[in-house]
C-alpha cells in the first residue's frame, strides 16, 4: 500500500482546502465544498474565504448571509459553522442527537430535574416567533426551572432548538452584533429534513475536502457516532494509503495528490480554520508542540505549507509573530502577501507588515 508522509499529506490538504491556489470560484461553493467554515468568531470565515477565492471581498458573503443562502449555525462538534442553507436543511437532523448529546454531557450536572423535551418545547415558539438572544428566551421560560441558572437553560436551548444567529451577526463591520437567532424554519422558509442525511455521502465530501484521513479525523472533524459501519458502507468507493506511521488513510478516488515538492505560497488564515482543525491528527499542518494555538483562537500563517508564525491585526496593519526563523526569502512572500491582506482588512487600503 502506498505510503503518504507528512509533506504529501500536507500538499494534499492545501489543495483540497483551496489554500494552495486560490480558487475561481463564488465563495457559495467554496462554502459548500468546504462543507461550511467555522465561525464562532464572527467576522474569521472572510478571511478564511479570503485566503482560498480568487478576488473575493466581503460584500459577497455579506450579500449571501442577507438573502439567506449562507447561514450561521451549530453544526458539526457543536461548534458554530457558516453553512450552505441547502446544507443547513439537509444535514441538520443527521447531526441533531449528537449536538443534544454533547450539550446533555456538558450541562447534565446543571439541569437537575429539566425534562429537554419539555424545554424544547417551552423555548421554541419565542425563538420562531423573532430573533432573540439565547439568554433573553431562556427568561422567559425559567419560571417553569426556578434553581436552573438563566445561562445553562440557555446554553442547552442552543442545541435543542434548531436555531439560526442572523444578521448583524457575522456581517462585515458588526463584529459585536449580539448572537440573536431564530429557528431554521422560520428563516429558511421550512423545517429541517426530517429524516437524517446520508453519513456516508457526508463522509465522501469530508474526504473530498480534508483527505486523505483517517476514519479518527472523520470523527474528529464531525462529532459523530457510529461512523465504522458508515465508513464500512463506503469503502468499496474509496482507495487506501498509510500514512508513515503505518495508519490507513481513506480516501476518494478523484481527490488531487500534488507533488510533494510543489511550491506553497504563505496564506494567512482565520481563529479556528477548517485547514487546521477538520483533523484529529494536525500534524500534517501544525507541529505538536503548536497544537494547542489551534484551538486557543490564534490566527495562523503557513510558510511552505505548515504552521509558522500567529498573526494579529490592528488599525495599522499586521504584526506576525513567527514561531520559528523565518528565511530571508519567506519574510518578503509573507509581506508581500500580509500587504494584500491589510488592504482586504482596511477595505482596499494597504496598511503595514511588521515582524515581531
């Protein structure tokens, strides 16, 4: 069987997650190739949309979220995602008793005596009726729970009700919009699909967009359960690699395996990137002893494909802090590149690039 080590693994993800070469593509398929962005900081996906389409610029994805053709929602690993609404009603009941189940593990402790159904169907009609924030819906019903704290009978309606944040949320420029949602149904125009999407056309797109994996990254990357037999289900459309520590990688037959050797421009990417966090095992991407700054909200910038440097922003411009040495040729492309990244923060006026 064909071994991929780390490098082939890393130009393979890089292709497939677009950060290789940008894509001329409308940011709506990127979204959906990507099988959504996550976005639980509001305003990172532009710049993950940024780094991967061709020209993109906000008003696109603005101009998707208000005709409500992309959506912010709960999704995979209970984490807020920006998803297609196709997406969104397809795939929401495939993920629903997972996203109750994580919930329940979290906050069991603090629901004594909570019947979820019954809160369910105690939070949902304010929330279908107009958007609210979790909190000001969980006031409403906390007479029905009086020792349950506001805050957890919220954070639990959160995956109970299938909820949408709307705009301003996630709009360009209103990064303190306040989190208020509505169901999907009222503003998608319909409910969710009330039977689950197929798992295993699902674990073909991951594989499409994050392979070659591991069946554990599969997992990682959604949250859910009961994938073996699903990945069992598939397997005859897949092909097999190892990677070099001897794991079986699954894969799709079509999915793009670039040259090892080929060139990896620097790519400058959001808090929480799909690129970084869509794996159980990120070394393909990010050494182990940076692990714990993909899930800390640190922005990341690639050089020659892997995890350099963080990367903050200020009024100024962009600082970059690298996490090794960087080559004499590596800072003029990442300066080259983070210029053209001010100018798409500051809405077309480059700023600076420093080096901490």
């Amino acid at each position: 069987m064909t071994v991929l080590d780390d490098r082939a693994l890393n130009r393979a993800t890089l292709a497939r997650q677009l950060l290789l070469e940008r894509a001329e593509r409308p940011a709506l398929e990127v979204i959906d190739h990507l099988v959504g962005l996550q976005a639980q900081e509001p305003l990172e996906p532009y710049v993950g949309l940024w780094s991967r389409v061709a020209g993109f610029a906000p008003a696109e994805l603005v101009g998707l979220m208000e005709e409500r053709t992309v959506v912010r929602t709960h999704l995979q690993r209970r984490t807020i995602h920006l998803l297609t609404a196709a997406d969104t009603l397809a795939l929401r009941s495939l993920f629903q008793p997972m996203l109750v189940q994580r919930m329940y593990g979290t906050l069991k402790r603090v629901l004594p005596g909570v019947d979820l159904d019954e809160l369910t169907a105690a939070g949902r009609p304010h929330f279908h009726a107009e958007p609210l924030r979790s909190s000001d819906v969980a006031r409403r019903v906390a007479e029905r729970w009086p020792e349950i704290k506001v805050r957890d009978l919220g954070d639990a309606l959160t995956s109970l009700v299938e909820l949408v944040q709307v705009p301003p949320r996630g709009i360009w420029g209103n990064g303190g919009a306040p989190a208020a949602s509505t169901t999907i149904e009222a503003w998608l125009g319909r409910a969710p699909d009330p039977e689950p999407a197929d798992a295993g056309e699902l674990v073909l797109r991951y594989l499409r967009a994050y392979g070659p994996a591991t069946s554990a990254d599969v997992r990682s990357w959604s949250g859910l359960a009961g994938l073996p037999a699903v990945i069992k289900e598939v397997r005859p459309q897949l092909r097999t690699f190892r990677d070099a520590r001897g794991r079986e990688l699954l894969d799709v037959p079509d999915g793009p395996l670039p040259d090892p050797d080929t060139p990896a421009p620097p790519r400058f990417l959001p808090a929480f990137d799909n690129a970084v966090l869509g794996y159980d095992d990120r070394t393909r991407i990010i050494d182990v002893e940076h692990r714990n700054l993909s899930v800390a909200g640190a922005r990341l910038l690639l050089v020659d494909g892997r995890v350099a440097a963080t990367w903050t922003s200020s009024a100024d411009g962009v600082t970059v802090h690298p996490l090794r040495p960087l080559t004499p040729a590596e800072r003029d492309e990442v300066e080259q590149e983070g210029v053209e990244l001010t100018a798409f923060l500051a809405d077309g006026t480059p700023g600076k690039v420093q080096f901490e």
